[in-house]
C-alpha cells in the first residue's frame, strides 16, 4: 500500500505520518519526488487503515498495490532512480559503460586493462575477483588479493570498480574495494546473500537469473530493498533457450519492460547474452536502442590466452574503444549522452 501525500508537505509533518505508520508495527518508505511525496507501507495491515491514512490531513490518496515486490515497483517510485557514485549517475541521462575482463588475472592485466578501459571513455572497470563455476576444477579467481589488484587499478585510473560477492560472509570484505557490488545470475535467488547486501548502502547490479521470469526477478530486488539499501540496478545478461547457437538469449524485450514495471536503472550484458564475440557489438547496440541506462561488456587485451575460456565473448581493445565512439553518436539519438573524450581525461572526486 502507498499513501499519495499533498504538493509540499513539510518535513514535520511527513514525520508526524510516517510515526503514525510505524507505531502500528509497519515499515514506512519515503520516496521524494519534485511536487509529490509517496510512502511505501510494508507489513500485515489491518484493513481500516487505508481510511485512517486517507482521512489525514496532507494525504491525498491511499493505494493498494497489488504486486508482489512494492519499493521495487514505479507505483511507489513514479520518477527513474538515479545512483550518484563519486560523480557518476546511472540511472540518468548519461550511458554508463562498464568495461574489463571477466576475471582479474595479474595485477599487469588489470592495469594494462583499466588503461584502456580509460582511455576509450568508458566509467567503470569491471573484473571477477572471486568466480562461480558450473565446473569444480575450473579456475575460481584470486580472490582478495584480485579484489587489492583492481582497487589499485581503479584509483590510479579514476575509473569505478564492480566485482562479484558470491557470500554473505565475503560482503564486508568486498565492500572494503569495490564501489558496485554484482550478483551474478547463479545468486540471483540466494536470498542470504541479497539480505546481507540490502544491509549496505553499496550500489549492488542485480543480475537476472538464466531462468528467473520479471516477476522473480524483482522480488529478488525486493530482498535488497526492504533490507535499507536502496541504490539497485538491475542487468538483462540473458536467458535459457532452446537455442543452442548462442551462450544465452539476450532478452531485449526485458528492458523496455522492466522501464515500465521499475524505477530501478536497467543495464545490459551482451557479452554473457550472446557469448559471442561478433554478436556483443550489433547486441550492445541494439541494447541502447531499448532504452538500457548502461552496459556491462567483456574486454581482454590477450581474449585467446584468457585464464577464464570466456574469450570467445571478450573485445580486443581496437574493438571496445570503435564501439564507444559508435555508442557515443548512437546515444544522442536515444535520450543518452556518451563523452568519450570527456569520461577519458576526468578526474573522479571521492
């Protein structure tokens, strides 16, 4: 249920309400918007308290929502969530690009690797310090000496981190280096982990599980929400089909959707979503033209000799750095911008 406040109540009273909420054992949420103040009641209610609220003096109208994920829901938020991190918004009107390896190898990978993530414009340098497997014997990353490599790397490039947290027991530490927390597609439903995270003020990508419909999707997001961590995005990196041509089936069709059923940023993975090298360009494209506030992409300066075997969806850096230039001309188009020379020669500020 939302309660719809009056144009400019004061702060006072919107106190006053949400005290009024939360003495009968309920959650009150507060979403800000530019005219209109709308509160998120979470919890067993009792039905009359829908006219209690609605015969308040500053609420305007009480709503029932009827989904099963509620602060997730654009009915409680009706304006696009934007997430500052030291500078960098995603959510808003500039095309975040997050670009690196798959894993963090060497601490000479990953610098040579932010360099270039750097110098082709993009913001963020992605890399897995701790790997999730489907196989045991593969290679399971660095793990806290990856995370110390690619904090390094991020500071002397002034680029953002995102890396994988794959426990509940692991989160402080990763929190310690990384600026965005990723939950991979693996996680997406391990519900330990997204409690720990929503007890964070960490940005966390939410990654939509291979088989996970919206609906499963947002829920999980509910989980970090409702824990008091509101700065979620969500990232379409493709599904299980019966097609077998591709890695996954990159799910255009969820971003347009999730634009509709969420505030939350929505951000494409075309790398896992196609596993192919020579699909991630059109895909990463086509992604923008969907309405994506940013993109995570695979990129590797030695893609065949990569420690992970996911080189066959990794760009050489001549390709990350052509398609940041087309993104750049591509965003304008689409309601984005994308200064690659900008983003390349800026300093983040902490």
């Amino acid at each position: 249920m939302i309660a719809i406040l009056k144009p400019h109540v004061s702060d006072d009273r919107l106190n006053e309400i949400v005290h009024h909420i939360e003495k009968k054992g309920l959650q009150a949420h507060v979403s800000k918007g530019t005219d209109t103040t709308v509160i998120g009641i979470i919890g067993k209610f009792e039905s009359s308290l829908a006219e209690q609220l609605r015969s308040m003096k500053d609420v305007e109208n009480v709503v029932r929502i009827s989904k099963s994920y509620k602060l997730a829901s654009r009915d409680f938020h009706p304006a696009n969530t934007i997430i500052n991190i030291k500078g960098v918004e995603i959510g808003g009107d500039e095309l975040v690009i997050m670009g690196g390896p798959c894993a963090v190898e060497t601490p000479e990978q990953i610098d040579l690797i932010a360099s270039i993530v750097k110098k082709a414009g993009a913001q963020v340098l992605r890399g897995g310090a701790y790997k999730p497997r489907t196989g045991p014997y593969a290679f399971q990353g660095i793990g806290e000496e990856g995370l110390k490599w690619m904090k390094d790397a991020g500071e002397k490039y002034n680029l953002l981190t995102i890396t994988e947290v794959m426990t509940p027991e692991t989160v402080d530490l990763v929190c310690e280096y990384a600026d965005i927390l990723q939950i991979g597609t693996r996680n997406m439903q391990n519900f330990e982990l997204l409690r720990k995270v929503g007890k964070t003020q960490t940005p966390v990508l939410l990654k939509r599980g291979f088989s996970a419909t919206y609906d499963e999707w947002l829920n999980a997001a509910e989980y970090i929400l409702a824990g008091g961590n509101p700065n979620v995005m969500l990232c379409e990196r493709g599904i299980r089909t019966f097609e077998s041509y591709t890695r996954n089936t990159l799910d255009l069709s969820a971003i347009p959707v999730l634009k509709h059923l969420t505030h939350l940023p929505v951000i494409s993975d075309p790398s896992h979503g196609t596993g192919r090298r020579e699909l991630v360009v059109p895909m990463t494209k086509a992604s923008v033209g969907a309405g994506c506030d940013g993109l995570i992409i695979e990129m590797h300066n030695d893609p065949d000799n990569s420690m992970t075997g996911d080189g066959v969806q990794s760009l050489f850096p001549d390709q990350f750095a052509d398609l940041l230039k087309d993104l750049e001309k591509l965003a304008p188009l689409l309601g984005k911008t994308l200064d690659t020379n900008k983003i390349s020669k800026q300093l983040l500020t902490v």
